[in-house]
C-alpha cells in the first residue's frame, strides 16, 4: 500500500492518479473527504487528517510500503515557517 499525503493538491494528486493507474492499493491523505472523493471514486481508501497531526499520520502511515510526504503551502498562515516545522515534525 502507498500513502499519499495533500492528496488533492498539485503533486500529490498526479502522484496518486498514476498509482491508481497501475493498479496499486493506495490511501489518500487530505483535510476533507469531500475533496478526496474523485480518489475514492476510482478505488482508493481516504484518510482524513490534517498533516500536522502525528497520531494520524502514524496511524495513515502503518503497514505502508510507501509515502509520498509533501508540506501544502498555506497563502492565509499567520506564521508559515512554525506550520511547516510542525508539519515536518509530524511527518
């Protein structure tokens, strides 16, 4: 299973459009499952959890063989370095 987190971003999106395509087990990672739905739609499983949380992260992560760990940018962020190293941490 692979794991892909800011799954309806840019980069994670093409990331798990292309491991969908080759028919991998993937879990998708995002803030709303709303948003992963055109995901799940084609057989992926969603996780919803925000990607500074590491409990969550720890549980999308386990049993995978592997991650595709990105920080999303936030443009609204009132300390945008302190979210990134919080994100990281988590990562």
């Amino acid at each position: 299973m692979y794991v892909v987190t800011g799954a309806t971003g840019n980069t994670g999106h093409v990331v798990a459009s292309q491991l969908l395509e080759q028919k991998k087990t993937v879990r998708v990672i995002g803030r709303s499952k709303e948003r992963l739905q055109p995901l799940i739609d084609r057989g992926a499983e969603a996780f919803v959890a925000d990607i500074s949380d590491q409990a969550a992260l720890t549980k999308a992560f386990t049993g995978a063989e592997g991650v595709y760990a990105m920080i999303p940018p936030s443009a609204t962020s009132q300390d945008y370095r302190s979210e990134q190293r919080r994100a990281a941490g988590a990562i």
